[in-house]
C-alpha cells in the first residue's frame, strides 16, 4: 500500500475541508458537512464543508466581478497564469493521483499514468491555443466593413461527475479560463476532494480572486444555483442522461446555453476477419478501464457469429487476470466502485438482466467478500430486449449479442438513444471506415475503444449530449460568444 505523503495527510486532516471561494478558503454558511468515504474500505477519509444557496451566490457573484479584469488582459498573460497553475499541477502530480484513487476508488497507477497528466496537459494545450488562435475574424462583404469577434461568455458554471473529477474538470475549466471566462465549479458530492486540492494550488499559482471559485454541495442547492443565477451566463455539466435533461431545461427556461456530456451505453462490432486477440484485449481493458465506470467504454459487445466462441474464451480469460485491490496498490488494476449505492446499483441491474434471460458468463450476481465496494467484471450474454442491453450500467459488466450481416450489426448498435462512442474491429480498412460512418455517435473508433488526443473533438450526440464537445479548437469557441461589428461603407 502507498504510503500518503505529508501534503495529502495535511489536507485531510482538515475539519472540515471548505470551499474555495473569492481566493480564499470559507466554510459553509450553516457549517454543514459531508463525509467523504474511501471506497475500498468504507472508511471515513475525511470531511468537506456543504454550500448553502448563499454560498454559491457568493461565489457566483466573486466570479461575476472578477471577470472583467480576468477578460480584458492579454492572451499571453493568461497563458503565462494558466501554464504557472498547470506547473503545480505536475509539482504535485503524485498528491492528485492520491486523491483520485482513495477518493474514486481507481488504480493509483490508472491515476498517475492517464487522469493526472492529461488533464495537466489540457491546461497547457489551451493556454497554448490562445496564443495561436485569432478571435477576430474579418469578413469580406461588398460596401461593408465588417468582422466577427468571439468573446467569452462571463461567469461559466461547471457540475462535475463523480468517475474523473479531475480530469473533466480540468478538460472544462481548461478552456473556459483560457479564452476568458471566470468559473464557479460544483464537484460531484462524494468525489470533490482532488478538485478542491485544485483551489491550492490556484492560489499559489496567482490565480486572481475570483476566477476560480469550487463550491462543495448537494446537487439540488448548488447545482440548482448554479443552472438558474441570471449572472452565470453558460451552463457545462458531464453526467448522467437524466440530470442533464433536468438542467437543460433549467438553462432553457434562463435562454443560457448549456453543454451537455451524458451517458453512454457504447457498442463494439467485432467482425470474424478482425484480429481476436487484439479485440477480446481492448475490450477487456475497456471495461475494467475505472472499473467500467466510463460513460463511452464499450458495454455492448456485438460479435459476429463465427467467432463468438473463440472471442468469449479470450475475452474471459483476459478479464480473469484481472487483478482487483484497493486502488492504492501499486499491483492494482482494477478498484472498487465508487459507492455503495452504486455497487447496489449494478447487482441489481446484473440480477434483472438474469431474471430477463441473459446467461451469466463470467462473474457473480451479488458483491464479493470484500470489505469495500468490488464488482467483479461480469459478462452476460443474450437479446436486445435485456435491460442489460439497453440502459446503461456504468460498471464492469458487459453484454454480449451476435450478427450475421453488417447491416445487422448496424441496426444493434444503432436502435438506442444514445449516441456517445461506438467502435469496430476489423482488419478490412474499407470495412471499417463504411461501418464508423454509419454507427450514430459523436466518436467511431477503429480497432480500439476510449482513444482521445488534444485537437481530436469528442461528444456525445442523442440521449448522450449536446453543446459541442471537449478536447480541441471548437471546445475554446464553445465558451465564446459570437460579435459582429458592421460599418457601411460609404
């Protein structure tokens, strides 16, 4: 087990952890607190001070006032800031991955090697593309002398999911800061803790007050402030399918826009000439990936008929040497999930899906005896009319269906309402591409699942979002609003 270093002990010794507010450090309006639990033990880590509406609207208005400054100073001075913040980030890269895994649940390993890095890389690519980027466009208009500028909206306000707190937060608030706009962050209630760690570090970077503001607290105070405040001028929420409908009606109501990152339930088509081994590996790896709990991993896995045997023998044994810990062990590879009501959660959809038909391949229908919150991976295997099929899980179980034609395979991946990722395995390149183009998603990848590259744009469609996506040039212009200015010529 890895010993915690004295930084991470120092903060959670804090009691209780409070918010980040107006560059300082202020504890909640009625000193409300929340127990933050490490999910491998069911041990208390420590406790995080609760917002009340009045701390949020606090928040909201610091950021509201901080912005014109934030605004008005050169790209290269907020990169300059940006990038001094993403330094002390990598500085204390190894007290995040901490955080992460006894907060998540995930591999120590899984945190250092993808969470950690990408999303201090986020902060830099950003800080990097405002200094490339004009946002001033001239317009070439007979008898007028016209131009589009792209200004950033204001006070930004960001709701967080609970499975990579920091790395979407970081891929939220890096561009929403670099092209100008002040934040007021909500992280998801049981995971807020390496998102509050962010506000350190902020502080000692130079942030100015006001531009980043992190206000713990239940969803349905300071989520609902934030969706509905007349000053916080964008709305970016990554979650569920079902919250996010909630706050884009919220938004619409206000006529403030809203990017919307849902869920997912992401098919891989596996056709007979793709190459085997390296399918039942990728897909292994894509669900045991945070221990499934990936909103655009593969979870329906469409085989094709010829070599669904071979394919399940080796994907079973891939995911039997799969080695299940505490996520603070080195060894680890896969952890815990992330609560108890979300290992009840996935029992319960595995033993619906049983009770529906569905043949349980691989796994158990009820918890390990752990004394955290394990789910061993599961596959289970049957028609599309299987809960299990149809709605999304969000843990290690996937499901397993076959086709004949590739148009069959098609119309499984195709008769949800989702849209987020989908892939296909084959070694025909033509076969491939056809396939991607025609599976409805915002990403078709080939011969792997969860690929993502800054400058490679990734969203969600359907019942899996809308409002651009993250991760490249349009994610900048996303929390940018469009200006034209036109004189007639005389």
């Amino acid at each position: 087990m890895n010993q915690l270093t004295d930084k991470v002990k120092a903060f959670l010794a804090q009691d209780p952890i409070p918010a980040f507010v107006n560059g300082t450090w202020k504890k909640g309006e009625f000193e409300d607190c929340s127990e933050i639990e490490n999910p491998a033990n069911k041990e208390v880590l420590t406790k995080v001070s609760q917002s009340s509406k009045n701390d949020v609207e606090d928040a909201i208005e610091a950021a509201d006032k901080a912005f014109p400054q934030w605004k008005s100073i050169s790209p290269q001075q907020r990169a300059e800031v940006l990038k001094r913040f993403a330094d002390l980030c990598e500085r204390d890269s190894e007290e995040l991955a901490q955080l992460e895994a006894l907060d998540v649940g995930k591999a120590i390993n899984n945190a250092r090697g993808f969470d950690v890095p990408f999303g201090i890389e986020c902060i830099r690519y950003f800080s990097d593309l405002i200094l490339e980027k004009d946002f001033e466009q001239k317009l070439e208009l007979e008898g007028i002398n016209g131009k589009q500028v792209r200004i950033p909206f204001g006070v930004v306000g960001f709701i967080f999911p609970w499975n990579f707190p920091l790395t979407l937060c970081m891929w939220g608030i890096g561009p929403a800061l670099a092209a100008g706009n002040t934040v007021v962050i909500k992280p998801a209630e049981i995971t807020p803790l390496s998102t509050l760690y962010l506000g350190k570090l902020a502080q000692e970077a130079g942030i100015p007050e006001g531009v980043i503001n992190i206000v713990p607290g239940k969803g349905s105070v300071a989520g609902e402030v934030i969706t509905t405040h007349p000053k916080v001028k964008c709305v970016s929420f990554t979650g569920s399918s079902a919250v996010g409908k909630l706050i884009g009606q919220n938004c619409g109501i206000h006529l403030k826009p809203a990017k919307l990152e849902l869920g997912g339930k992401g098919g891989a088509v596996v056709f007979e000439d793709a190459d085997i081994d390296h399918a039942a590996e990728g897909l292994a790896g894509a669900i045991t990936l945070n221990t499934g709990q990936v909103c655009c991993t593969a979870t329906r896995w469409i085989i094709q008929e010829d070599v669904v045997d071979e394919f399940v023998e080796k994907v079973k044994a891939n995911l039997q040497k799969t080695v299940i810990q505490p996520g603070m062990m080195e060894e680890c590879e896969m952890g815990p999930v992330v609560s108890k009501k979300q290992q009840d959660s996935i029992i319960d959809y595995i033993q619906k899906g049983i009770k529906e038909g569905a043949q349980l391949i691989l796994g158990a229908d009820v918890a390990p005896e752990k004394e955290g919150y394990y789910i061993p991976p599961t596959l289970l295997m049957g028609d599309q009319n299987n809960i299990c099929f149809k709605e999304e899980i969000f843990g290690p179980v996937a499901y397993i269906t076959t086709f004949k034609t590739e148009e069959e395979a098609i119309q499984q991946v195709n008769c949800l309402d989702y849209g987020l990722a989908n892939s296909v395995w084959t070694t025909s390149a033509e076969k491939a591409q056809r396939v991607a183009l025609e599976m409805v998603s915002g990403n078709s990848w080939v011969n792997a699942h969860n690929v993502f590259a800054y400058g490679l744009p990734y969203g969600g469609v359907n019942g899996s979002g809308n409002g651009g996506g993250v991760n490249s040039i349009e994610t900048l212009f996303d929390y940018t609003r469009g200006l034209t200015i036109a004189e007639p010529i005389a």
